[in-house]
C-alpha cells in the first residue's frame, strides 16, 4: 500500500502548501467567483501544470458559470508562464444535486438563516462531493493535489469550508484510492479584505480589476449594478461579505500570506 496517510500537508491553518513543490501539477475547483479566480492565480504560480474543474448542479442564477471560461482564460493570460501552465478544463454536470437539495441557491427559495444557523443557501455536503468528483478526475490526470477557495473566517456557518473538514476528508479520499490526494485551502485562514490582498501581491492590479470585472459572486445572478467591488446586488449574503472585504482592504493594508 502507498502512504495514503499523509494528506495533512497544510499547516495548521490549512493555508501553507507545504508540498506545493514546482513540477508538480494541481486541479483547483474553478466556479467563476472571486475566491477561486485568486486559488488559479495561485496555483499558477506554483504549479507546472494546472487543469481546472467546474460543476453544475442546477444553480438558480447562471452567472456564475458563464463568467467561468473567461475568468480561466484571462487570469492565465495575465502572464506567459502562467498560460503555458494551463491545463485542460473539466465540467461536471450533477443534475442530481439540485434534485435532493432544497436551497435557496437551486429552487427559487428567499435566501435566510434557518432553525440550524445557516445560511438556508447551503447545499449539505457540497464541498464533499466536488472534492470527492475532483479526486476522481485527478486521480484519472495523475494529479496530486486539490485547490479550492474555501475559508472558515468568512465560511457563513458551512461546515463542510472548514479545514478539519477538508483534512479528513483528504485522508479518507487517499485512503479510498490508495494514493495521497492533498487537498490546499489558500483562503482558509484569511477573510474577504485579504483575498482582496492576496489578489493584489499574486498578480497585481490587473488581477484585481479582472476580479472586480469579470468573476461573480452575487446569490442573486445580479449583473446590473457595478459597484467598486464588481457587480451585484449589494444585499445578498454573497455580496455583503464581498463589499465588506473590499472596504476593509481599501481602508489599509490587510495581513495576508499567498
Ligand atoms: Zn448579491
């Protein structure tokens, strides 16, 4: 049996890569919202090769989804190295998700806290099944390591964002396929103001402004008001936490470590 155990290559916080080593390729969990499009900048500059994965799974608003290609393309194209480390795109389509969820996100449901404290936009388990789909695409691509977006400064209650979460779920992935599968958070430890930052220090202004342009976040699939921090509805859970960000980190320096 391979070591399928070491899967806790985060630190304790989940957001230094201890095995990011150059050379090496990753998949990251693209949606076409701001907290992916800065975990491919990310991956970019630290991987070889770097292939993307989407998913479907019936959400109320499209936006998202369509603003994934070019996000992809023109994060890439910000530099030369980092285009050349694009890999392939994978899109997986999970019609049965939207079928056994009833959220706000998949049925046209007002968006509020319910009786458990949460967000009533959550999708139980979701985070476990994309990663779960994603190990099997990297496992079939010989990819070793997962990137994906989610933090627990700013993870609204879902517990399937935190890092305990995720670890465990690592180990049982590697277990399950007999091959170590990591899976890194570089948002995990920081909030929406540095995600901001942290856009700011892996690609500069440009990444900043294709963010604010280009990626979408809003749970209403509001594209008809742009605000400073691109656009939305401005009301939303989604954009609230977004706007908020954006404000804290205009207002100073925010600590951040890509
Ligand atoms: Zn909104």
């Amino acid at each position: 049996m391979s070591d399928a155990t070491a899967t806790d290559a985060n630190s304790a916080d989940g957001s230094i890569p201890a095995s990011a080593a150059p050379g090496s390729a990753a998949l990251v969990l693209l949606s076409g919202g701001q907290d992916s499009a800065v975990c491919l900048a990310w991956a970019l500059g630290r991987y070889a090769r770097v292939e993307t994965i989407g998913f479907d799974y019936g959400q109320r608003h499209r936006v998202e989804l369509a603003a994934r290609p070019m996000v992809r393309e023109r994060v890439a194209a910000l530099r030369a190295d980092w285009h050349a480390r694009l890999g392939e795109d994978h899109m997986v389509t999970l019609p049965e998700l939207a079928r056994i969820s009833d959220t706000a996100l998949t049925r046209d449901a007002e968006i509020k806290m319910t009786a458990a404290g949460l967000p009533s936009t959550f999708v139980p388990g979701r985070n476990l099944l994309f990663l779960t789909y994603a190990a099997a695409i990297a496992y079939r691509r010989s990819i070793g390591v997962l990137v994906g977006g989610m933090c627990e400064t700013d993870y609204s209650g879902y517990p399937d964002c935190r890092n305990d979460t995720l670890q465990t779920l690592a180990r049982a992935i590697s277990l399950g396929m007999d091959r170590t599968m990591t899976i890194l958070t570089p948002l995990m430890a920081i909030d929406k103001a540095g995600t901001w930052a942290m856009a700011e220090t892996l690609g500069g202004r440009a990444l900043v402004d294709l963010i604010v342009e280009d990626t979408h976040t809003c749970y209403l699939g509001d594209r008809s008001q742009r605000h400073a921090w691109g656009y939305g509805c401005g009301t939303c859970p989604a954009c609230d936490l977004r706007a908020k960000g954006w404000d804290v980190w205009q207002g100073g320096p925010a600590p951040v470590n890509p």
